[in-house]
C-alpha cells in the first residue's frame, strides 16, 4: 500500500477535480471552510457533504447530506472527521465509487487507509490539498 504517494498526489491535485468534502462547515474559523474555498478558488468541482446544512451552500458550493447524495460521483473524497469517524466516510467513499480518499491533517485511521487501498483507491492520509497544491507548485 502506498499512501501519499507523491506522484499520485501530485496526479490527484494536477487537474481540476470533482472533490466531496465530508465535514464542510459553513462557520469560517473551521479548517474545512478555508480548504473549501481554496478548492473552488483552484478551479475543482466541490460539493460539501454536512447533513446539518443539507440544502444550503458554502462559498457557493451546494451541500448535501450524504456522500451518497453527490451525482456524479466526485473522484475525490476529501475527509473533515475525526480519525475514528474516517472510517466510514472511507467505507461511503468505496461505495460511492470515488477515486481517492484524501484524510486531513490530524486524521489517520490506518484500518480504513487499508481498505480503501484494497479497493484500489488512491490513499492520502494526514495532509492537507491547501499546503500540497503549493507546495507541489500545483497554484492556479
């Protein structure tokens, strides 16, 4: 298993993207409300998955409840949740059909990492697209 992968993460970030973030908060002083905005600023496709602000949009972004609710699939699931709690929004993310989970910066759940690679998904763990996209000289 190889998780963060540089080329991978480099290939993930290199392009405009359709990226669900689970966890979005519409409040500005939550990482996830930062690292959304920059994805859309990015150019990527971004749907927020909060069941709490269903319906609503976060820096114009639609939300939705559950990952299941994002058509088409995004190809990224980017992970605001506690390292426990990743495991199912990995698990939803096999299911969904995404291409890659992406875990924040703080969250590492090595069972769930295991399973998304199992089921052929690029795994990034305990980083954040808002430092890599610059720090890869990604910056659009």
């Amino acid at each position: 298993m190889a998780i963060n992968d540089e080329g991978e993460i480099r290939e993930l970030l290199g392009a405009p993207r359709r990226i669900a973030v689970v966890g979005a908060s519409p409040n500005p002083a939550r990482p996830s409300n930062g690292v959304l905005a920059f994805l859309i600023a990015q150019g990527h496709n971004v749907i927020a998955v909060n069941p709490g602000h269903a319906g609503k949009t976060i820096h114009g972004a639609p939300v939705v409840a559950t990952l299941a609710d994002v058509e088409p699939p995004a190809e990224i699931v980017d992970i605001f949740r506690n390292s426990e709690d990743a495991g199912s929004a990995v698990d939803d993310a096999i299911v969904h059909g995404a291409k890659a989970v992406w875990m924040q910066i703080g969250v590492v759940n090595e069972a769930a990492a295991k399973r998304a690679d199992a089921a052929g998904l690029v795994v990034v763990m305990d980083r954040c697209p808002k430092v890599e996209i610059p720090r890869l000289g990604l910056l659009r």
